[in-house]
C-alpha cells in the first residue's frame, strides 16, 4: 500500500510517499513559496534529485499537481501511474475536542476541522486547502484522512487541561489545554514500548520532543495524561522564538509601558522571545553551544533556562504519574545533542536516571543510553511523523 503524506502550510506543502507496511519512503520534497514564485525540490532513492525554482504554482493545486508529475515522471518516478497511491493523509494541526484519534475525511469532518480555524487560525486554513487541493487533482475516490497534532492529547483528565479560568470560557469558547506534537509523541511511545519489550499499556513514559518548538508529555498506559503546551503552542517549554510559560502580568504590563496592542505583544512572544530573546543570538541550540564555548554569557544563560525547564517538567511528570518507567528524548535537540541530554538527566540520579556518556555520544539514532544500575531508562528515539500518518492513514483505510 503507498500512502501520500501531506503537510500543507500557508505558502508551502510538504510531502512524502511511504509504502507503510514496510516503512519505505519511495519519495519526499517540498513545494515552497507556493502563490509566488515557486521552488519544487523532490528527493528518491537512486533517482536524480530535483531543485527547481520558478516552477508554477500559483495555488496549492498546482503544488500537488507539480508532486504527482514527479512521482509518475518516466525518468525519475517511482509509481506508473496515480492509482498506485491507494490514500493520503494529512496532518491537521487542531482537531479541538471533536477528534481522539484519527479520521478519515469527509463533509462533516471538514466542517468539523473549519470550526476550528478560531483556534488555529495560522494552520488549519492551510491544512484545508492541502485536503480540497487532494480532491480537486487526485478525485473523490482517493481516500484521505486527517491525523491531528491534537487527537493523542484528548485522554488528558479534565483536572490537566481545565485553566484556572471562569468555567464558562470553557463552555462557551473551549479554552482549554489541547496540547501539540501528538503524532510525534504517539510514534516515539510505541517504539519505546518495543524497544522495551514491554506492553504500551503497562509504561509511565516522559517523552521530551525537544527543538526549535518543544514540548514534554506524561504518557501512562499509553495515553497521553498532561502535556506542557497548551491552548496554543506558546505555552510550556522556552523555545526557539516562543517564549514558553510566563505570568500574564508581563503582558499588560509591557503592552502600557510601551504603547504595544495584543497583536504586537503576541508577535514578541512567539516570535522574538525564547532562547533567541534571552540570548540576542539565535534560536538554533547549534549557534548557542557554539556561542557558549566562546565565553557568550547569555547564550549559556538561554541554554541553561531551557535545559531547566526540561528538568523540571521530567520531575512534574514523574510526580503526577506516581513514577516513571523511561524516559524518551526526540526531535532536533532532544535526538542530536548529547552533550544537552546529559545535562538534562544531571541530578536526576535520585528518581533512578543514570545515562552512560559513552553510549549517549550519538546522534539521531534509537538506542537505550541508560548506565548500568538505571532503574529509569533512558532512550533516544528519531521521531517519525510522517511515517506515523502513513500508518494511521493505512489502518483506517483498511478499516
């Protein structure tokens, strides 16, 4: 079964062909400036690789049309014709308290996705056009379904996701913690159930998504319980550019002193704030440990913040699950920075974390780089979201 998985933003689409059963990834690339001038790059196995600008593509149609082409191309293809991809999935950003699980699409699904625009108002309009853009190129036959960032985090207990806010912003307008990177969250718990030899159901696992946006998530029994993000991706963590969690005194506060509105002072914290603002360097951890080793000050103070944010959630976690039985790092930093690992688990000793540095000088490459004695593991998993759509995508087709 080949699987055509799509991530659509405002101006670009992401997109990869997998054979789910086997896990092969026949093809992927990017469409980028889409609506502008166009830049198509498309990358397969013993096929010669496309970077191409100035490629047509006025709306997202054309990008999935310019993908297809690609993919049935005589030359560099690697399917004979359209009716080899046998569905598509898509991520969607916020499915809202409508969807636990993925789904496949239809009128009352896109009706159901469109209602939650309010809440996702940057994603979920291009998450729609890439599904209508699917339709219009591919037809109606071709199966689609929906995976949401959202659906994994629908089994927190109202006692995690209720904001200490009056009730009726709740009911009336669903302000709530809804937490993100589920589909990344959900695929790293599974494979730390295998590589643990263990049932999903019998773990308390931590599993850290650690990069340019990051987010930490208690999962017991295999299911999502409390998430560090939360009405929006802003929450949790300082990342990249979003500053993570703060007291919303600092708004107003900010906002009269220097004659900013809501939409500046949001703008500066999910664009300006994070390890870049503390920093004044760059959001990529890469340029900060780069920076402090060279005497930067304040680099180190932004890698230091975020790394004890990580710690103390790892702790808030543990505490609200009674134990933990492994803990996961993910995603740019959490896969390929050892050095930020170790700190990470330093001074966890006492809850039975003990990393090997040995076996923790890696990158992106699954292993378990607990020491000996650990009661708590430790494990390095390379999500795969893509690969998780497919294989959402390819269960419900087959229902």
């Amino acid at each position: 079964m080949n699987v055509l998985v799509i991530n659509a933003g405002s101006s670009s689409l992401k997109y990869q062909l997998l054979n789910p059963d086997t896990q092969e990834v026949l093809a992927k690339g990017l469409c980028e400036r889409i609506g502008i001038d166009g830049k198509f790059t498309y990358k397969a196995p013993g096929k010669d690789t496309i970077d191409a600008a100035d490629v047509a593509m006025p709306t997202h149609s054309e990008a999935i049309q310019t993908v297809l082409n690609a993919l049935v191309d005589s030359k560099n293809g690697v399917i004979a014709s359209m009716k080899e991809i046998d569905a598509v999935g898509h991520r969607v950003v916020h499915g809202g308290e409508s969807f636990a699980s993925s789904v496949r699409i239809d009128d009352k699904v896109m009706a159901a996705i469109e209602a939650c625009i309010p809440l996702a108002p940057l994603h979920n309009p291009a998450n729609i056009t890439g599904i209508k853009a699917c339709e219009t190129v591919m037809g109606k036959d071709v199966p689609q379904v929906a995976v949401f960032d959202t659906a994994f985090h629908q089994t927190m207990p109202s006692k995690a996701f209720t904001y200490a806010l009056p009730y009726e912003y709740y009911e009336n307008d669903k302000v709530r913690r809804y937490g993100f990177h589920g589909t990344s969250h959900k695929y790293v718990a599974g494979r730390a159930a295998a590589m643990l030899g263990k049932p999903a159901e019998s773990l308390k696992l931590i599993s850290c998504h650690l990069g340019n946006g990051s987010s930490i998530t208690a999962i017991d029994g295999g299911k999502s319980v409390d998430t560090s993000m939360g009405f929006t991706p802003l929450a949790g963590l300082p990342m990249g550019t979003r500053s993570g969690d703060l007291d919303a005194g600092i708004l107003e506060y900010l906002m009269n002193k220097y004659n900013m509105n809501i939409t500046e002072m949001v703008s500066v914290l999910n664009k300006k704030s994070g390890v870049l603002g503390v920093s004044g360097v760059s959001s990529d951890f890469r340029d900060l440990e780069s920076a402090a080793k060279e005497g930067n000050d304040r680099a180190q103070l932004a890698i230091d913040a975020f790394e004890y944010g990580v710690k103390k959630l790892i702790g808030c976690y543990a505490a609200a699950m009674g134990g933990v039985d492994a803990i996961i790092f993910t995603a740019g930093v959490g896969e390929n920075s050892a050095a930020m690992r170790l700190r990470m688990t330093s001074g966890l000793e006492f809850m039975g974390v003990k990393v090997d540095a040995e076996k923790n000088d890696c990158r992106g490459k699954e292993i378990d780089v607990s020491a000996e004695g650990a009661t708590v593991r430790t494990l390095v998993i390379p999500t795969n979201e893509e690969l998780m759509i497919a294989m959402d995508t390819a269960a419900i087709v087959n229902g």
